[in-house]
C-alpha cells in the first residue's frame, strides 16, 4: 500500500465499508469525508488503477453501472496498513 496515494487509501477504506458499492456510492461516502465534491475526473481513473493494481475488482450490475469490491489482496493491504498504524497509534483502555 506504500505506493498508493492518499486519496487512493481512503477510496480503498470506502469500498470496504460497503457492500459492492457503485461508483457514485463510493463518491457519496468520499464527498462527506472530504466535506467537499469528487469529482469523477478524480474517482474513476483512481478507481481503475486500483483495478490494475489488483486491489480492486469491478464488476458489471447492469449495462450502465459497475460496482466495485476489493480484492483478498486488497483486504490484506488494508490488515498490514492497519497493523502498522497500530504500532504509532495508541489506543485508549
């Protein structure tokens, strides 16, 4: 995960919150974090590079809309990520 960028973790982050969420769901959850527009030049080419990393795959629901779920490579990404803020991270008991 070291090689993504920001957004492309957070992107990452909303596809696992949701179950096979669309592009505009993904949008949606991103457009409340950020507390401001995504705009679809930004998404959807962050979207296929996350494909072509093999952290996400898309999928066909009808012929206008994909969804989009990660990948056992991509959850592990996410488990290491995790793991390792853990380690700068404390927790409060």
């Amino acid at each position: 995960m070291y090689d993504l960028t920001g957004f492309q973790r957070d992107v990452l982050y909303a596809i696992a919150g949701q179950d096979e969420p669309k592009g505009l769901a993904i949008k949606d959850e991103l457009d409340s974090y950020y507390e401001s527009e995504i705009h679809h030049g930004r998404l959807y080419p962050n979207l296929d590079e996350l494909v072509e990393k093999g952290l996400v795959e898309k999928g066909e629901r009808d012929k206008r809309t994909n969804y989009y779920d990660l990948t056992q490579r991509g959850r592990r990404e996410i488990d290491a990520r995790r793991e390792w803020e853990d380690q700068y991270v404390a927790t409060e008991a």
